[in-house]
C-alpha cells in the first residue's frame, strides 16, 4: 500500500496526473505491486493456476495478477478516500466507493452465472 503513495508522490501526480509520469512511474510500480502480491498470495493461500494441461504460478495468470493488483488498490483506495471523503453519504465517500467495488465484482459474478462473455 504504502508503495503506490510513494510512486504517486515520485511521478508528481498528488495534485494532477501527468500521463506519461503516471504511466512511467505508477502504472509500471503497479505492474511490479500485483507480482509480489500475487506471489504472496500464492505463499499464503498455496493456491495455483490451473490451465488444465499446465499449471501456472498466481503471478503468471492474468486473472490472478489482476486479483493481486485489485486487493491492493482496494487498501490504498479505501484509506485515501476515507482520508478525504469520510466515511459518510459523500458521493466519493469510502462507503460509498466500496459499494462501487462491490457492486462492479457482483455484475461480473452476474454475467457468468448468466454465461455472459463481457
């Protein structure tokens, strides 16, 4: 978490993204963030990828690696708009965020219970 604060401050972005600082500074620290998560992930959980004729590290799978960068980006965005909004009925308030979250991971369930490609 404190990793993706730091780069925002390296790339100068706190007040005002500019693109291509955002993108050679954050995004590719973000890059590096889901692979040490996924890997952790892996370490804790023990769990692996399973592509049924191979197996593949929680780091080397897209849907795992993004999974590790969504549990990070879920701590540090929880804490920074707790930090501005509160937790209140602001628009943009951490309640409010997560149910954002939330309710984006639930139509994803939706569609494939309903077998929907995106």
């Amino acid at each position: 978490m404190k990793r993706i604060g730091v780069k925002i401050g390296e790339s100068k972005a706190a007040d005002r993204i500019e693109e291509d600082s955002w993108f050679n500074i954050v995004i590719r620290e973000l890059n590096d963030i889901s692979n040490d998560c996924a890997r952790q992930l892996e370490e804790e959980t023990g769990g692996k990828w399973n592509k049924g004729s191979y197996i593949l590290g929680l780091n080397e799978a897209p849907p795992t690696r993004l999974l590790a960068l969504e549990i990070a980006l879920a701590s540090w965005i929880g804490w920074i708009m707790h930090q501005k909004h509160g937790s209140g009925n602001q628009p943009l308030s951490s309640d409010n965020c997560w149910n954002m979250i939330e309710k984006a991971y639930r139509y994803g369930v939706k569609l494939s219970t309903d077998s929907e490609i995106p």
